[in-house]
C-alpha cells in the first residue's frame, strides 16, 4: 500500500515505522493517523519488533497538527481525539514489542506517541515535553494518563502545567526514556536491542507485554492472576516446549511463535 505520510521498512523480523512529514517536522494529521492505522493493522506476519521514529533530522513528531485543529470545533476535536487515541491503543496493544526511537523534538502529540510504545530511546538532541496548555488545550491523545503512568503524577502534573520542554538527559533522568545515544547512533541501538528480542519467545514476549499492560489498572492480587493464568497458558505453547528442551539440549532455542 502506498502512503505519503509515512514509511514502513521491513528488514525480516525488524520493522521501522517513520513518520514522515519532515517539513511540518512529522505533525500528527487526520491522514497520518489513518495511514498509521492501516499500517498497523497490515504488520506483515513476519515482524516480531516494531520501530516507530520520524522523518528527516529534526523532529520525533512535533504534536497534533495545529494547523488542522485550529479551526475545528468541539464535535470535530473530540473525534480528532478519539482517531488518536485509536491508534495509540493499536499500538500498545500490538502482540509484538514496539520501540520509539526519539530522534528529535517530540512535543504533545509526539510525545505521546512514544508513550504508547514499550521503550523509549531518545538522541542527544531530543526534547520532550506537552506544550499543550501554552495553546490553551490539554493533551489528547493519552498523555495525562500514559504520562502519569510512566514518571508518576507529581511530574506529570509539573510537565503538563508548566508546558516544558525536557532535554534528553532530563527525560533519562525522570524515567521518560530509558538510554540516551549520539544522533547517528539512536536507531542502530534501537535495532540492536530489537535483535535482542526477537531472540525470546515471541510467545513469552507477547503474554509479558499483554500482563504489564493489563495488571498495571488492576490491584495486585487480580493482576497476579493474570500472571498465573498467562503463565499457564505458556505451557500450551510450542515456544516454551522449545526454550525448555534447547536448554537442556544446550543449544540456541529456535522458536516458531507458536
Ligand atoms: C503543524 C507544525 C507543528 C505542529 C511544527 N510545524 N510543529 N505544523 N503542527 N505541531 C511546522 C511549522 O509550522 C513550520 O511550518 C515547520 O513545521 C517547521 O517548524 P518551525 O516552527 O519553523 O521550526 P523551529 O523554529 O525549529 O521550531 C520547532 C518547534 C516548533 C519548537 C518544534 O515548531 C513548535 O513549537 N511546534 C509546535 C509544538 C507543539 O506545540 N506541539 C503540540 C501540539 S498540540 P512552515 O510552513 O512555517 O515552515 C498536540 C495535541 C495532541 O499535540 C492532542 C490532540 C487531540
């Protein structure tokens, strides 16, 4: 399927995702949005990791588009809220691990969009931040949630009143992103940690994504639950048959994701 505004590049088991729109420094539209979604739900069978960065040098994704929503009214806002968030989920809920590579600035929306994913890596001269409440809104597309969920309240209240942006190292430092690397490195060490993933169980990996999501709005008891009950179901698989016998074999598990 051909899109203008983004690019899927598959490399066996490793896919990258670039949002590409450089000269408005990767702004999220309504067809960015629609062509990511049918990206996602068209992931070739084959990728076990999926890399989202942004097009050109400057910027991750620079927000929602303000040029699109400048004009439109509350009805068109709360749909254009919904579409994102749409996405957002079908990103978080990918049975595969999904990594951002942070490669600029990656503000509102942008930000956001990082947080949907399961790590996040960021260059030496990305900045981060929700600027929202400077253009008189509140971020739309999760990010008082997800925010909140990954550095805690406090921070997230501090970040999203005072609009900041966070340099990288800030960022590293809050817990926002996990590893900061030189600009020419970002996305070489991001495939470097995909490879180390697509070593494991693909099974495994998926039920491990699947319980941390879901037990993270549970209490502890339920969401231990969810683990027993996972961890159950893992014994069904041909994966863990594999990953057993391989060790005791003494040899490199070859697991078919089944
Ligand atoms: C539309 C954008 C854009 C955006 C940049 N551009 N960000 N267009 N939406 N979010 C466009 C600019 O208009 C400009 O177009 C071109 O990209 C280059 O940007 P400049 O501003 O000239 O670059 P620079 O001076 O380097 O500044 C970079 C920047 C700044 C600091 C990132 O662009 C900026 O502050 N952008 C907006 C960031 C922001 O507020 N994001 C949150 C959006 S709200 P032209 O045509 O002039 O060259 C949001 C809500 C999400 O995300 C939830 C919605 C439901």
């Amino acid at each position: 399927m051909a899109y203008e505004n983004i690019r899927l590049d598959t490399e066996g088991a490793i896919a990258v995702l670039t949002i590409d729109r450089p000269k408005a420094l990767n702004a999220l539209n309504t067809q960015t949005f629609l062509e990511m979604e049918s990206a996602l739900l068209l992931l070739p069978s084959q990728v076990r990791v999926l890399i989202v960065t942004g097009g050109g040098d400057k910027a991750f994704v620079a927000g929602a588009d303000i040029a699109e929503m400048a004009t439109i009214g509350s009805a068109q806002a709360r749909e254009f809220s919904a579409l994102g968030h749409r996405v957002m989920h079908l990103l978080e809920r990918l049975t595969i691990p999904t990594i951002a590579a942070v490669n600029g600035f990656a503000l509102g929306g942008g930000c956001e969009l990082a947080l949907a994913c399961d790590l996040i890596y960021a260059s030496e001269k990305a900045k981060l931040g929700l600027p929202e409440t400077g253009l008189g809104v509140i971020p739309g597309f999760g990010g008082t949630q997800r925010l909140a969920r990954t550095v805690g309240k406090m921070r997230a209240k501090e970040l999203i009143f005072t609009g900041e942006r966070l340099d990288a190292a800030k960022a590293r430092e809050i817990g926002l992103v996990l590893e900061v690397l030189p600009a020419d490195q970002l996305l070489a060490h991001c495939k470097t940690v995909a490879g180390k993933l697509i070593k494991n169980g693909p099974m495994a990996l998926s039920q491990a994504k699947r319980v941390i999501e879901l037990g993270a709005d549970q209490d502890l008891r339920t969401a231990n639950e969810l683990e027993s009950q996972a961890f159950g179901v893992l014994f069904g698989s041909e994966d863990q048959k594999e990953g057993m016998k391989a060790f005791l074999e003494k040899r490199p598990a070859v697991f078919s994701g089944r």
